[in-house]
C-alpha cells in the first residue's frame, strides 16, 4: 500500500464541521493549480443529502469493467487494498 496517514477522530471532526467551499477555498492557498481550473458544472450535486457530510480517507481504484482482468488474483489485490486502507474509507471508483 501506497504511504498512509491516519487521520485522527478529533480532526475528522474539525474537517466534517466545514463546507465543501471552505475546503476548496483553503486547497487553492496551495497554488497546485491555476484558480480558474477545477470547477464542477450544476449536474454534479449530491443525490443523498440527508445521509450528511462524509469525510473519510479517499482509496482511489481504476478498472474497465468491459474488460477481463489483466492478471489472475487482480481483484483480491484489490480488494486487499481497500481494506487495508486507514479507516474510515471512501471508495473512488473509476471505470
């Protein structure tokens, strides 16, 4: 697994209490990119709204459900990977 950082509950707190604009506003104090760059359009908006906020550590994975797996064994590595990610997570699937 990739270098982890386990976030404690205290700051998970601190962060689950800010707007998603707070965050953003603060990300772009870093210069990482231009402040034009970035934005979503108005279709993007959450589709569960009483669930809350959700803060967690972000386990990204890529696959092509179209497509066979590549190696034998690549879908328990990763799923090894996921759950051997700092809890709490929240899974980012691209296909």
């Amino acid at each position: 697994m990739g270098n982890s950082m386990q976030i404690s509950t205290e700051t998970l707190a601190a962060l689950r209490s800010l707007t998603t604009p707070t965050v953003s506003n603060a990300i772009e104090l870093f210069n990482v990119r231009p402040r034009n760059q970035g934005y979503l359009s108005p279709e993007i908006h959450c589709l569960f709204p009483d669930l809350g906020v959700m803060v967690g550590h972000a386990v990204t994975v890529r696959f092509a459900a179209e497509q066979p797996a590549t190696r034998s064994g690549s879908r328990y590595e990763s799923w090894k990977y996921m759950l051997e990610s700092p809890e709490p997570r929240v899974l980012v699937l691209q296909d």
